[in-house]
C-alpha cells in the first residue's frame, strides 16, 4: 500500500511538472521503511526523487527512442535526507548555531534561525548578547511571538512563529499559495537548437550548469545534476561559508567565489552566464534583479537559458521577498504545530529532516531535466519557480498518518553504502548508494565533495 502511494504522488508530480496524465516509462519502488513522521514524509521524498529519475527517462529518450524503467529505493531516498556522507576519523561541523532554535513566548513560540552570522547578530542586537539557548530563553519569554517574528525579520533576521494549518490558511501569505502552482513554467523564444549527446551512461555530459544555491534545496537538485554528468560551477560570495553543508552536497562540483558588486567579477560572472545551458539559484524574489541579472537580463546574456529557481515562501502575496528556511516555514505552515498537537507533546515536532528542502531540491532537478527536454525539442529556454512553502502545501494537504507496518527509517547501515572511499579534503568517507537507479543510468560523480571556493571561476 506505502508502494502505491509513491507510485500514485510520482504520477501526480509528473502531471504537475509536465501536464500529462500517464508516466512515460514504468516505476518500481524497492527498499522498505518510513521516517517517523505524523506527515507522509517518506513517500514525498521518494516520488520526488523518482520524478527526477523519470526526467531522466524521458530526456534520453529523446536521443535513442527508448524510455528506462526507473526504481527509486525509499530507504536511500529517505536517508539521503539525512545526510549523503559518512567520515572515516573526521567530524563534520555541527548544523545548527548554539542559538538556533525552538523559544516560548508569552503566548506561544517561535523560531529563530542564528546560522549564518548576520542573522545571530540580528537577535543579539534586539535581544542582548547571550551565551547560550537558556539564557536567550529567558528574554525570549517577555515577547509575544508575533511582535518578535516582525522585530526581527524587519531587522533582517530570520524568524517564524508557529501557527497552526488553519492560521497559516487564513494568513494573508497562506492564502497567496491557493493559486500557486508547484511549478510555474514560462518559455523563452527558440533559438538554435543544442548539440548534446544525452548519452545513456551520463546524460548531462557536457551540459553546464551555474549554481548560484546554497544551504539544502538548490544544492541538492545540482547534486543531482553532477551525479548525471554536468559540469556544474557552483558561485559563493566571499566570506559565505558552509562548513556543516560542504561535504555533503558538493558532491560532484566545482566550487568558486565571485563578488558581484565588483566590475570585474561581474563580466566574469557574465563570461560564464553567457556559455550556460542552465541556472539554478536560490536568492530571494528580486535579488539577483537588484543585481541588474534579472529574468529578462539573464535572457538576454544567454539565450535558451533553463532558468529555475526556488525561495522560500512562493512568488506572490507579501512574503515573496521574506528571507526563510524550511525549519522557518515548518513553523508558518502548520506542520511543526500539528507535530506538537498529534505526538502529545508541549512543544513544536517539526519534521525528522529538512525534508521541504530535499523534495524540492528533488523536484527543482526535475524541473531542470524538463526545461533541457524543452529545449531539446523547440529550441526555447525556460524559466520555473518553486517554493518551499509551495512544497509544505505538498505534504500536507491530502494526507495520511504513516503506516504502522512499516519499519522506521533511522540510521544507515553497512549495506547503504558505495564500496569504495570518497576521498576528500577533510579525509576518507564513504557516500551512500544512488537513491535511483535506471535500466542504463547510474548516478556517479566524477569527483569528491570540496570546499566553498577551492576552484576557480571557470568552466571545465
């Protein structure tokens, strides 16, 4: 019955992704086991990740005529989810700032994301310098939630009270998702069709991808990309940095710096925007247009450009520009105070994983896949947004408690595992087997994990 369920959302992605109603090639689902979860979070992920595969299916065929069966694993899908990589004798830093985290109000609660040192400092300067999470607690608890949460996303911080599903679908922000669609698709005119090979082995070899995403979602769909064979040139800002996030998802990457407020950074970043296939970015609605890389721009340097792109809370009503995470939108949706309300418990149960950021990092590959088929066929590029929030909308609408026959998803075992070493920077590590595998596809990337800005800005 689980099987079925991933079947039939794979299906109903596919129709969301494509318009049509029937799958192009056949899908089989292997492995066992669920998260615990009050959300049927396992199957989502895996139909995101078999969507993906099936784009894969449906690209090649375009070449040789003929559609692979794809089989997603649930289990490795689940568990990538968690994390890709395991270190032989090294650590990797911790995922979360001391600060980060759940804090009761005076009427409530509310998340504060600390991660990245700007956004801590955004709490510290209204909230006062602490040392740790029990005496921030102690401030915290003179706020009402609502007046926190505007204090410091006005500030320019990250911050997100917890409403329930029927406060979030009476929110003004709530309420602007209704008529969102999970991808929103818009073409480009045609211009000279590309020369890619699309072989089976790896079909994005010599398809390249610009990466201008960071933490979970975006880095994820390129991840994906990489694992396909495409030469993707991940861009950071200097001075951002990840150290709990790098070695799991630059797998396969090269890795960049570039200072777009800089002349001369900036026609190099134009020099490689110009000889893209495709541009996956993450930045807040209207950033990279303050940027002067707006759609239209974007279009204009590169031609038959897939353009796909991803924020937080969707790209209409109020929020469109609001900085937020998927802990953050766990919180605004509903879904961390339906945890709460069903495991009995008195304070928020989000999500066992980030799993907002993996099914659309999932569904943004995908979308990638699509726009490459798109262009394959007419000669036009393509542009295609999607949201977390869009995603959460997913998840919860239409959904059934996790069955309880089926084995709980916690920790990789042995057997999870690629047999050989992944050797990187920081040390030996091994890297789980591919959460989807086709008849003539394998993923496989080229080369280990490595640091933010260890390469140059160049193309291969």
């Amino acid at each position: 019955m689980s099987d079925e369920l991933i079947q039939e959302k794979a299906r109903a992605l596919y129709a969301q992704l494509t318009g049509k109603i029937s799958l192009p090639c056949t899908l089989h689902v292997s492995g066992a086991g669920n998260l615990p979860s009050y959300y049927p979070v396992t199957p989502l992920i895996a139909a995101s990740v078999a969507l993906a595969g099936i784009a894969v299916s449906q690209l090649v065929a375009l070449r040789n005529g003929k559609h692979d069966t794809v089989t997603v694993d649930r289990r490795l899908a689940s568990l990538w989810c968690k994390t890709s990589i395991r270190p032989d004798g090294w650590e990797i830093p911790p995922a979360w700032d001391s600060l980060a985290g759940d804090y009761a109000t005076a009427d409530g609660w509310i998340r504060l994301h600390t991660n990245a040192p700007a956004h801590r400092k955004v709490v510290e300067t209204l909230l006062g310098k602490a040392e740790n999470r029990e005496a921030l607690a102690l401030r915290v608890v003179m706020w009402k939630k609502a007046a926190l949460e505007h204090a410091v996303v006005r500030a320019g911080g990250c911050a997100a009270q917890m409403l329930s599903p029927e406060e979030w679908q009476h929110h003004v922000q709530g309420k602007s998702l209704i008529a969102e669609p999970l991808f929103q698709h818009a073409l480009s005119v045609k211009v000279a069709p590309p020369h890619w090979e699309l072989s089976p082995q790896q079909p994005l070899a010599g398809v390249k991808v610009l990466d201008l995403t960071r933490i979970i979602a975006g880095p994820v769909a390129t991840r994906f990309l990489a694992g396909l064979g495409a030469d993707v040139l991940r861009i950071d800002p200097f001075g951002w940095d990840e150290p709990s996030q790098e070695a799991d998802v630059t797998l396969g990457k090269h890795c960049a710096r570039l200072n777009l407020h800089n002349p001369q950074d900036r026609h190099r970043f134009e020099e490689l925007l110009r000889d893209a296939d495709v541009i996956v970015h993450g930045y807040r609605a209207g950033a990279l247009h303050k940027l002067g890389y707006g759609s239209e721009q974007r279009r204009a340097i590169a031609p038959g450009l897939v353009d796909v792109c991803l924020n937080a809370y969707g790209w209409s009503g109020p929020w469109r520009e609001r900085r937020g995470f998927d802990s953050l939108v766990q919180m605004s949706c509903g879904i961390a105070e339906q945890g709460m309300q069903r495991s009995g418990r008195h304070k928020p149960v989000p999500l066992p994983v980030q799993a907002l950021d993996h099914t659309t990092g999932y569904l943004m590959a995908a979308a990638v896949l699509q726009g490459l088929a798109q262009r394959m066929e007419t000669g036009q590029g393509s542009e295609c947004r999607l949201s977390l929030a869009r995603t959460a909308r997913e998840l919860m609408e239409n959904s059934t408690l996790a069955e309880s026959g089926e084995p709980l998803i916690e920790s990789a075992d042995p057997a999870d595992f690629l047999p050989e070493q992944e050797r990187t920077v920081w040390g030996n590590a091994r890297r789980l087997l591919p959460p989807v595998r086709l008849e003539n596809t394998t993923l496989h990337w080229r080369f280990p994990a490595s640091p933010l800005g260890s390469a140059p800005a160049s193309w291969r």
